[in-house]
C-alpha cells in the first residue's frame, strides 16, 4: 500500500473543519496565555489525557483513582498493578510530549520508538521501544495488520509523508496520520496510546491543545478506524475535529471567561431557546459536527446562538 496514491473523503466536514480553524485563529490571537491559567489547563487536561486514553485500552482505574495515582502515589485497592503502572507511565509519556513540542522539528523513528518505550516501562521491557518481530491479529478489526518484515519500510514511508505533506490542514493530518500508524502496527504492544500521543504531539507543536479521544466515544473510535481502512476517513476526522473542537472551547472559554460558560445540554437549550427542532434532532447536528457543540461523559452540550446560527443558515438556503 502506497500512501501518496490511497483516497481521502472528507466530504462534508467543510462546516466543523472551519469552525475548529476559526477557533485556533482566536485563540492564536489571545497568546501568551497567562502563566497560571496555561499551567492550570494543562494540568487538568493531561490528567484527562491519561485517563481516556487507558480507558480505550481497557484500564479500570477512574479519573479519581487516576489522579490518585499520578499526583498522589497512592495504590488502589482491588486495580492490578498493571493498571497502575499504565497510568505512571502514560503521564510521563505526556510530560516527554509536552517537553518536545517546543523543539518544532521533523517526526524522526527515535521519537517514535522513545515514546513507546516510555507507555510499556515498568510493565513489558522487552517490548519496550522494539518494533514487532511477528505477525499479528487484531481482534474485532476488518483487516490484518502487514508481515512484520514490512515494518521498517511502512514506518520510514509514513514518517517521510507526514515530514513533507504540508498542504493539509493540520487536524485532517493528524487524522490520517493515526490511522496509517495503527493499521502498520509497529509494536506488538501499546500502539494506540503511542499514536494518541503523537497526534497530540504535532497538533501541539501547531498550537492546538491536546484533542482527547473520550472512553466514552470508544466504540465509535474502533468504528473509524474499520472505516479508514476501506478508504472512508470521515468518521475518524469527525471524531478528531470534535476532539480538537472541545479542548480548544475549554481554552477559550477559560481565557476568556464566556465562551465554555454558554454551553448547556441539549434537553435544556431545546427547553430554553426558542427554535423548532426537537432534542433528538439537535443531538444529531451535533453528532455529526454541524453544530458547535462538545461532549462531557456521555452528553452533548451546545449553545443557544450554535442552533440559531444553524436554523438562520437553513433559512437563507431556502
């Protein structure tokens, strides 16, 4: 499989693509973000950052008990110490991250092979920074990751695409770039927090905040990524752009004290504000990007001024 020559469908996205840009563009406008607020958010979302992520990969631990773990050293009763350890290791992943996204420079194998390293210490060292020496299956996926003699060659082809592609759109990159490290599946362990990882890492390095893929949106994330590999990257970039989407209205809004504030359910903007959609309907724009919106837990949240912008667009089409 050649990259350079494999298809891209993001049709239909155009709306959230923009919005995401449009709220980078605000948020560039407003650095240098004050020192405490910067570090505050970056606490915060790490932490968040360490929790879904292993979450995906099916640790146990909760946000609770992960910040326990991290920041407190404490052990909790009853979670394997694997589970622990995925947690220890993760937040020193991020913080390897966040240390690199300063330096700017191309994606290089080291980079790649250091941060996996970093997921699997303290629980695998064998596995730890070593690409796969034997073939894999991958339970419940629609396809079979390549030999592992392969491996080296599909790794320096994508690396050498994401140092040279720069017409795309920086989201739309990083989506397409996860999906081409987890069909390689470089490492017999850990591959999808590395790549999660090194999403963020040039998403970062491009002055986004980290988009954080959420456990509960797990499903629908393996669903993507079946997609993506018949060539229908639109669900994937959905996820990513909503990910970006959400961590850059928790910046704005902390930064400028408003604009996270307006965001409600969508059973209460539908009961407050005066528009003739139902809830299941708004729940949908939102589902599929074609209103501002972001979730929490298992909820959609949106603004008033987000259904009527959409309502008043509906209106000027007719």
């Amino acid at each position: 499989m050649k990259w350079t020559t494999y298809p891209y469908d993001f049709k239909g996205l155009d709306k959230i693509l923009a919005r995401v840009q449009d709220k980078k563009g605000r948020l560039d406008m407003l650095r240098p973000l004050p020192e405490p607020v910067l570090r505050n958010l970056r606490d915060s979302l790490s932490l968040e950052w360490t929790y879904h992520s292993n979450s995906i990969e099916g640790n146990t631990l909760s946000l609770i008990e992960t910040k326990l773990v991290v920041e407190d050293g404490m052990t909790i009763q009853g979670k394997s110490l694997r589970e622990h350890f995925e947690a220890l290791n993760h937040q020193e992943a991020v913080e390897w991250v966040e240390g690199l996204v300063s330096t700017n420079e191309p994606l290089r194998k080291g980079d790649v092979r250091t941060l996996q390293s970093i997921v699997l210490q303290k629980i695998d060292k064998s596995f730890a920074g070593v690409y796969r020496t034997g073939n894999v299956r991958i339970s419940g996926a629609n396809f079979v990751p390549p030999d592992a003699l392969l491996i080296e060659e599909f790794m320096d082809e994508l690396i050498s695409w994401f140092n040279d592609a720069g017409t795309l759109p920086p989201v739309v990159k990083a989506a397409i770039f996860h999906h081409r490290f987890v069909w390689i599946h470089p490492f017999f362990d850990g591959n999808g927090r590395t790549v999660r990882l090194l999403m963020n890492l040039f998403l970062m390095r491009q002055g986004y905040p980290p988009a954080i893929i959420l456990k509960q949106d797990r499903r629908k994330y393996y669903e993507a990524l079946n997609r993506a590999n018949k060539g229908n990257y639109g669900k994937l970039l959905l996820l990513v752009l909503q990910a970006a989407e959400r961590t850059l209205d928790i910046y704005l809004g902390t930064v400028t004290s408003h604009a996270y504030a307006d965001y409600k359910p969508i059973v209460d903007i539908v009961k407050e504000a005066d528009i003739p959609y139902s809830q299941e309907y708004v729940s949908l724009l939102a589902r599929q990007g074609k209103i501002a919106a972001l979730k929490e837990g298992r909820d959609w949240l949106t603004t008033k001024a987000a259904v009527e912008a959409y309502r008043l667009g509906r209106e000027r089409k007719r």
